[in-house]
C-alpha cells in the first residue's frame, strides 16, 4: 500500500499514520505497538510531535474505544460506519480528540476526519461523520483552545480520560481484574497505569551499565536513557526509535522487558546447572539463563514452533526440542533440577503496551487457557527432579490463570516453596508468588510462582 494509495494526496500526518495503524490492528490482528514501529519507520521524515501525536491517539482510541463508540452511538443512527475500518479509525480518532486533547480545537479534530473519510468513503459518508462528530463535540463542556498545563480545563480532560479508560474494557474484564487484584481500586490503577512506548534493553554478562547509560545518552542526546528501577541488567530508552540502531545492539545488550528479565533471574539459575526453558518461545529468557549457567552449564530449550528454536544461537543452549506440551513430552528424556515454564495466556499483563487484547478476549479465555497452562506444567513437571525447582510465570494477572494453575499442580507432585535468590524472595516478601504490575512496578503484568517437585 502506497502514501497516495491510502493518504490521498497529503503527506502523511499524525492523523493518518494512527487511522493506518488501528486498521492493520482491527483486519490483520497486528500487535499496536509492532505496527505502529512499522508504520513510524516507513516515514521517517514525519516531525517528531507528529510521531509523538500519532502514538497517543492509537493508543488513546484502543484503551477507550467502547467509551468513544458509545459518544458516537448516542447520535448515529445505526453502527454502518464501523463496518469501514478506515471510516471506524477516523471517526474514533476525532472523538478522542474532542474529549480528551485539550490542545486540539474540536473544529480542527472534526473538521480533519471529514477530510479524510471522504477521500476514501465519498460525500455522502463524509457528511454523516460530519454531523456525528460536530454532535459529539457538542457534547463535551466548552473549553479554551489553549489550556495550560494543570489548568482546570487539562484536569477535566485527564478525569475524562481516565474514566474512559477504565469503563472501556468489557465488564466480564474488569470484574475479573477486580476479584484478582483484590480491590476495584486496584484494578482501575492497572487499566490507568501508562502505556510508555519505551525500549527495554538487557544487557550482556560483564557490561557496565554505568557505562552504556553514559554510551546511549550521547548517541541519542534527545531521548530519554535511564536505568531500570527492578532488574540490574535494564536500561530503559524512551524517544530514540528503534532500538535496533542504537550502539551495541545485538553484541552488548538485546532488547527485553525488564519483568522478563526478572522472571529469568528468579529461576536462581547457576554456573554449572542444567536448566529447561520449557516454552522458550523467541528465547530472551533462555538467552539469559544461558549466560547465568556459563561457563559449564548448559539450558535445553523447548517450544512448539520450530521457526522460533532456531532463532536461538548461543553456545550454552545444548539442545532446542519442538515440543507441544499440550499433547506430550516429545520424546524428552532427560530431567533437571530447574525448569521454566513460561507459559502461553490471554496476556492480561501486558494491556498498556496491547490495548487490543481487550477487545479481542471473550470471558471463557481465562478458564480455557488455563487448562492448557496446567497441562503444560503438569506434563513439564515429569521432567523434574526429585526436589527439583519450577518457576511458573505467565503476562497474565487473572486468577484463573496464576494461582489457579499453581493451586492445581499440587495434584502432580508440585508444591509451593519460597524462592532461593534474593531477588525473587524480596518480590515475593518472602512469600511463594508475586505479580508484577505495571501501576506499582513500571514493568508489564506477570505472575511467577516458584514450586518444588515432593
């Protein structure tokens, strides 16, 4: 798809680059923030407020996309408009800023998504959404065009948002965060918490993070480079593109979350062990673990996609096994004293940075993913030793899926135990498990729990 294909004759804008975006999210099931890399990539000349604006309102409309639908139902006869992905962005796009950009005129915001229907939808479309939208901003309290930082008018705006945001996940959601996370308050903290489009980098054994921090804030002066608040390893990169350019990419650090990073290190992985990442997926944990072992141990990966296996190169990986542990053990023979399981979920965690989870999840996914959780821990389970240690995480923070799975393991010979590394044992508060979570820790939403083979 070309600029002209699907920008008409203008430039790219903010506006466009979001709509692009949304539609690659709603037709393909595109992760946002993949496509929207992708999509920043392919026009690197757009100004970076533009770059910046663009962001906000992708994932502005996608963590408040029931609530701006429902403002744009009250006045449409009928929901047709959705059925044009192109149209749907535009019209949410433009209510979103109407409600929620303080520094966007309504006239402007209405006034730019008309422009743009009708070069792709006609007249006639353009005029329905011009009618909606100019409802719509009558809806909205009377503001100035320019308010200042803090002002009343922004304060509304923000209490507007946060509204929004935590009212547009579908109710079965919210109550299901709610009963555990132990308070609607909390839960509310976790829809709100911000959706930061940061760069999360791991660095390699025997680097200093002193020193790369001092390395990446002189190649990229304009972005934000900080050190991780949890993991020692993780330098956070804010405002710099992709990562992949940067110094050192590949050789001295790769990029990983810095919870992933934590789940690694809580496996309490030592030079000399033999280890199973059981659901290696792209391999960022066994990476990790496989330096953690080196010089003379060695980490077996496993998973069911092969493709994946064979991205992972590193002389401590001993072997890569294409397993499904939903059905088997694949032949596995051998066993470890630590293993980890890793395993796939709805991905609850991880909604600030994939809003579009949200409108993909129906309220039996939690229950059904966690039948194929058990079955993979219980199946990985066999392949431990006697007193052997498994950690079992998943980027989710719904019960059915932590300590229901975990609970349920006790009936394959697993028990709950403290964990063994400082690290895990302060996250845990000397406890057995632990969520991460985005509006107390920064990082995206995890469940680890650690278990002993009896």
């Amino acid at each position: 798809m070309t600029d002209r294909d699907f920008f008409g004759s203008e430039a790219p804008n903010a506006r466009n680059v979001a709509a692009t975006v949304l539609v690659r999210v709603w037709e393909e099931a595109a992760y946002a923030s993949l496509a929207l890399d992708a999509e920043l990539d392919r026009h690197p000349g757009l100004d970076r407020r533009d770059a910046a604006l663009a962001t906000e309102l992708v994932y502005g409309v996608l963590r408040t996309a029931a609530s701006l639908e429902r403002s744009i139902g009250k006045h449409a006869t009928g929901d047709r408009y959705r059925r044009k992905p192109f149209v749907r962005a535009h019209m949410l796009i433009a209510a979103y800023s109407i409600a929620f950009l303080e520094r966007v005129p309504p006239f402007a915001a209405v006034s730019e998504a008309v422009s743009a229907i009708k070069s792709e939808a006609g007249t006639q479309v353009a005029g329905f959404a011009n009618a909606v939208l100019r409802k719509v901003a009558g809806d909205v309290p009377a503001r100035g065009t320019a308010p200042l930082a803090g002002s009343p008018a922004e304060s509304a705006a923000r209490m507007r948002l946060a509204r929004a945001i935590a009212d547009s996940p579908p109710a079965w959601l919210r109550k299901a965060l709610a009963e555990s996370l132990g308070s609607g308050d909390a839960a509310e903290a976790f829809l709100l918490a911000d959706p930061i489009p940061a760069a999360n980098l791991c660095l390699r054994s025997g680097r200093s993070r002193e020193e790369w921090l001092v390395t990446l804030r002189e190649a990229v002066p304009l972005a934000e480079v900080c050190a991780g608040s949890l993991s020692e390893r993780c330098i956070i990169v804010r405002g710099a593109g992709d990562p992949e350019r940067l110094p050192g990419a590949g050789r001295d650090w790769t990029v990983q979350e810095e919870g992933a990073q934590l789940i690694a290190m809580v496996v309490g992985a030592q030079p000399g062990d033999h280890v199973l990442d059981a659901c290696a997926g792209r391999g960022g944990k066994t990476m990790l673990l496989a330096e953690l072992v080196s010089p003379d141990g060695a980490v077996d990966a496993a998973d069911r996609h092969p493709n994946k296996l064979a991205r992972i190169v590193s002389p401590t990986v001993r072997d890569r096994f294409p397993i499904d542990w939903s059905v088997g053990s694949g032949g596995l023979e051998r066993t470890y004293a630590r293993v980890l399981v890793d395993a796939p979920c709805t991905g609850t965690g991880t909604l600030r940075r994939r809003p579009e989870i949200a409108e993909r999840l129906g309220a039996a996914d939690p229950e059904r993913m966690a039948v194929v959780q058990l079955g993979i821990a219980a199946r990985v389970a066999s392949h431990l030793e006697p007193g052997g240690r498994m950690i079992y995480a998943v980027c989710s923070v719904l019960r059915a899926e932590c300590e229901g799975v975990v609970d349920a393991l006790a009936a394959y010979g697993l028990e709950r135990c403290p964990f063994d590394t400082e690290l895990g044992a302060r996250l845990a508060e000397g406890g057995t498990s632990f969520r991460l979570l985005p509006h107390v820790h920064g990082t995206d939403g995890y469940f680890v729990a650690s278990l002993r083979k009896v």
